[in-house]
C-alpha cells in the first residue's frame, strides 16, 4: 500500500466515526425533545406502520 492508500483509509475511518457521532447525537437529542419517543418509532407510528397486522 501506498502513502495516498493509506491516506484515504484513514479519511474514510475518519468521516465514518464522524457520521457515527453526529447519529448518535441527533438521535438522543430529538428523543429528548419529544419526551422518550425515537426518530424510528416516531416515523413508523406516522406512517402506521406499528399497527398494520390489525388492519388484516
């Protein structure tokens, strides 16, 4: 491997922990905003996803 490989791992490992961070802290922050409800569970209760075996 090469000096610009190895760069670009390492940009790539960097950017990844970046977006990990950044995910984990939205996600707490909105539940914390709407009182203990996920950004998952908010947007499957929006789209009624949650209830869709009683419907059939």
């Amino acid at each position: 491997m090469d000096a610009e490989s190895i760069a670009g791992l390492v940009g790539l490992g960097v950017g990844l922990l970046v977006l990990l961070a950044l995910t984990i802290f939205e996600s707490r922050s909105y539940k914390r905003e709407h009182n203990g409800e996920g950004m998952v569970h908010h947007w499957l209760a929006e789209h009624h996803m949650l209830n869709w075996r009683r419907k059939h």
